[in-house]
C-alpha cells in the first residue's frame, strides 16, 4: 500500500448560522443550489486530531479550528474568508506540517475548502480546547471564540438524530445533528453569534489522497 504524505482522524465539529437543517448539506456535493439561510453563512470549524502524521512528523494529541464567512448566497461561490488557528501546543515543526495540510498545498479535504477561499486571514497560535462527549461538545479558543454544541435527539429513547452519507469532510460521510448553545467568535473585524442555530459533529478521516472525507 503506498505511504500517504499525510493522514489524520478524530472529532470534528462545525456550527454555522444556517437553520436546521443547514442547506448546503441537503445541496449534495457539487450541486449546491440552495442559498445560505439568512444569504450569507458565519461558518466555525474546529479538528481534534486522535491520531495522524504529516509525512515522519507526528500530529496526534493536537486541535486546530478555521474560522471562514461566506458572504454567499451559494457556499459553493468562490468568495470565502478564512481564519486558521492551530494549537500552541504544536512545535514549530508540527505549526509548519499543520499549516501546509490546513492550506492544502498537502490535498484532500482542505484542498477543497482552500479553492474556495477569496480572502486569506492567516494563521494564528491559539490555545484550544476541544471536549467531545456522546452528545454534546465544548470548544473554546482562548479569548477568541467558544461553542457548545448540543445533540438534537430524537422519538427513541434519547439517541441523537444522525445523518448518513451527506457531510464530505466526516466519516464515511455521517453525523449527528446538533444544536449551537452559547457560540460566539470575534476577530480579524468578523464577529458570529450561531446560538440556536444549526450545528453537527462527526468522526473525520483526512489524507492526501481523498478530497472527501475517507470510510473507516
């Protein structure tokens, strides 16, 4: 089996200002002819990473969150602002290795959301925490932003609703639909507030290999 430049897994959360279900996820990949809820889409992403490499250097026990708003209608429009944090736990090797996979100079996933990217707002060194329960997340990046995000359950016994084959970053394409609580984000002059908005969190693999989001 050929080597791959780089390869990582773990959590992933995304909370945006869209209503649920957010459209461009009912859109399918490459047909996104539903506008943002409110036109324009407050977009907040943020990465555990379990276990991953960037060639012989090692990622795993590190988080990084980008940032991005689309001023819409369609998210497929090529017009996004994106702000990248990585974890200040990195070392300068591991910031450098995250940085190419998050630009993605590296492929995969990121190499998508790059080609969407209109207005670069650079990379910053954050302290950020991720805690990913069965049903709910926190996430906070030290005087920047925090979210937690709460699983909508459904008619049975308190399981989560989850949605299968439709996020092209998660996991085989799979995750489960939550709810922003508190959520706000300020910097680089951009301020979101997504609380009671729509919100999911999944299980992601990434490679070089694969512009969508890999089965387990």
């Amino acid at each position: 089996m050929e080597e791959k430049v780089y390869r990582i897994e773990g959590d992933y959360l995304e909370s945006c200002n869209c209503a649920v279900v957010c459209p461009c996820l009912v859109n399918g990949v490459g047909n996104n002819k539903i506008p943002a809820t409110d036109w324009h889409c407050d977009l907040f992403l943020g990465y555990t990473i379990k276990k991953g490499h960037y060639k012989d250097i090692d990622l795993s026990g590190l988080n990084f969150v980008m940032a991005c708003y689309s001023p819409g209608p369609l998210m497929s429009v090529p017009n996004w602002a994106i702000a990248h944090y990585i974890d200040d736990n990195a070392t300068d090797e591991q910031y450098e290795a995250l940085k190419t996979i998050m630009s993605g100079e590296a492929g995969g996933v990121p190499s998508g959301l790059a080609a969407l990217m209109e207005i670069d707002l650079g990379y910053t060194r954050a302290k950020i925490t991720m805690d990913f329960q069965e049903l709910s997340v926190d996430l906070s990046i030290d005087g920047i932003a925090e979210c937690r995000v709460d699983a909508i359950t459904g008619m049975h016994d308190g399981e989560p609703v989850k949605m299968t084959n439709i996020h092209p970053q998660t996991q085989n394409g799979d995750c489960i639909q939550g709810l922003n609580g508190q959520m706000w984000y300020r910097d680089h002059n951009y301020t979101f507030n997504n609380t009671g908005r729509s919100a999911l969190f999944a299980k992601y693999i990434w490679a070089d290999t694969s512009d969508i989001g890999l089965k387990a």
